[in-house]
C-alpha cells in the first residue's frame, strides 16, 4: 500500500502527462481519465492534475460525464475530463 498516491506505479502517467504539458507548452490541454480520478484517495490524483495546470497558467476546468454509452462508446463506466487553456497564449474574449 503506498501512502503516497502519486509513488503508486499505476498513477505514475498522470505525472508523466503533466510533465509534458510542462514541456510543451500547449495552448489548450484535454485529458480523460476513468471517474477514479476523483474518488481514489479523497480525490488526490484529480487535485494534484487542476494544481499542476494552474500552477503552469492554465485556466482548468474538470467535469464527469453521465455516461459514455449516450456518446456510443461501448461501455458503461462514468468518464473525467480535464480542460486547460493556457491564460499566457490564448486571448479571453
């Protein structure tokens, strides 16, 4: 049991997406997760992504959809999605 979510193995590639976002440096950022995201350890990993994007100046938002079967995705289980726009490159209009 790792104590430190982010020590886990399992949840070391939303580490690795947010150093690429680092690096790149993108306008807009997508990223779409299983709903775990936002349970698994009082919502840690979810915490840690918004952070990481604000940190880097992007303007976050995090949402849960219903359910990807009304999308026709063959499967049942909510999805997260996380949207950044990046607030030093892209003009609020």
């Amino acid at each position: 049991m790792y104590t430190d979510p982010l020590k886990d193995p399992k949840n070391h590639q939303l580490v690795v997406y947010m150093d690429i976002f680092d690096i790149l440096k993108p306008k807009f950022v997508l990223m779409e997760n299983v709903c775990d995201l936002v349970k698994f350890a009082d919502a840690f990993l979810g915490y840690h992504a918004v952070g990481r994007l604000v940190y880097m100046n992007y303007q976050t938002r995090m949402g849960i959809m219903a359910s990807a079967r009304s999308y026709g995705v063959p499967q049942c289980r909510l999805r997260v999605f996380l949207w950044g726009a990046n607030t030093m490159m892209v003009s609020i209009l």
